[in-house]
C-alpha cells in the first residue's frame, strides 16, 4: 500500500506503548491493539513505519512482522506454539551428525557439542548425539525439561523463540540465543555449518548466497525482538 501517513510516534498505551501514524494508533494485521512491552522496541517499530517511503513493505518492517505474530499468533495459541516449538528437542539439528566426510563430522562435533553439554547444564537436559540420518531418541526426562523451558517464556520471548527454533532446525539454539549463550551470527554459523562447508568445497550459487542472506537477517530481526522486548 501506498504510505498514507507523515508523523509516526510512540505513546503510553494498554499499560505498555504503542506506535501511532498521524496521531492514530496502529492495530495488529487481525485488529488488535498493538500493545508492545517497552518503549525500545516501540521505538524501533516506529522507526521501521518512518523508513518507509512511498509505498510501505511489509518485509522491510521485520520486528513489526515478530511483534503482529506475537500479538496475533503466539498469544492466543500459546499451548500449540509451546508444543510447536518443544517437538524440535526430539530432532534437534545438533544431534544428527554427518557419516562422511571426517572432516565435516570433526567440525561439527568441535561446534555443536559444547551447546548439548550447555543444554545439560542450564536444563538439565542431556540429549545424545548419533551419526546418520536414523531417528536417535532422546530421554524423556531431557523433552520434558526443554519443554518446561519454552514454556517459561512469555509471548514476546517465546515468539522470538519459536522463529529461531523454525529456522535452525534445533531448540538448542534457539534456547541458546534466548539466554544470550550464543548470538545470531552464531546461531546462523551454527546452523549453515553443513551448508558452508560444501561451499568451501564447490562454492554458493545466487540462490543460496539469497537464502542464506535471508535466514541470518531474520535471526538477527529474532535477537533484536529479545533484546529490546526487555529493554
């Protein structure tokens, strides 16, 4: 759509703030009011509306997309998002590491190992690694503590959560990013591991240079939604 507004500011709202476009409050894409919990991330919101120049893009606006999801999606579902997010603990990327080559299986034993055993020790929850692609189960005990662990989140937490866990294919990490263990330059590092090192070998093509590119900016869009949520 085209910009309809010129002045974007930030007011006291619903007992936190809300981001206003000529002095009209804005809503969440299915009508709720955009009550945002601190005024850091209501500013950096009203920043992305102000950056906009004749039309507006959604996609360039991407902590108003995590907090819409958050208003919208996260909140009234609550209990699925948990379960949604929580399910990735029994297929965690970390925990399924390459048969071949041997250089690729070191790397990834040397990069992803510390974040199990810091899993273990922030949650209690030990999860074993295996080589290959067979489904390696994982302790009960160590799904129901990963479990308890989303849920403690509120819903701004827990929808930055969920966008970390979706796109790195592993709870750990997101968990990690979560508790500030790990950044998203990291987590994105940690992530493309595989990826990157066929890379090194054969080189990236246009498309994934774009994929990837877009996977560490919404990582990065999920870090800040953490930060300034608590700011």
């Amino acid at each position: 759509m085209k910009r309809f507004y010129k002045n974007v500011d930030v007011v006291p709202a619903g007992g936190g703030f809300g981001v206003t476009l000529d002095g009209k409050p804005i809503k969440s894409p299915a009508k709720a009011d955009f009550t945002l919990p601190s005024q850091a991330l209501a500013e950096a919101i009203a920043a992305e509306w102000d950056a906009q120049a004749d039309e507006v893009v959604p996609s360039t606006m991407p902590l108003m997309q995590l907090a819409a999801t958050a208003i919208d999606k996260v909140a009234p579902n609550r209990e699925v998002i948990i379960d949604t997010v929580a399910s990735y603990g029994g297929t965690d990327l970390l925990c399924y590491r390459a048969e071949a080559p041997a250089a690729l299986a070191a790397r990834q034993a040397a990069a992803w190992q510390p974040l199990l055993d810091w899993a273990m020790t922030a949650h209690d929850a030990p999860l074993a690694a295996t080589s290959g692609i067979v489904h390696q189960a994982q302790p009960e005990s160590s799904l129901a503590a990963l479990r308890a662990a989303v849920a403690a989140q509120d819903d701004w937490r827990l929808t930055a959560l969920h966008q970390a866990t979706a796109l790195t294919g592993s709870l750990v990490l997101g968990l990690a990013l979560l508790a500030g263990r790990i950044d998203a330059d990291e987590a994105f590092e940690l992530a493309e591991l595989d990826a990157s090192f066929q890379i090194e070998r054969w080189g990236e093509d246009a498309e994934a240079t774009a994929r990837r590119a877009a996977l560490r900016a919404e990582l990065q869009a999920a870090a800040r939604l953490i930060q300034l949520a608590a700011a």
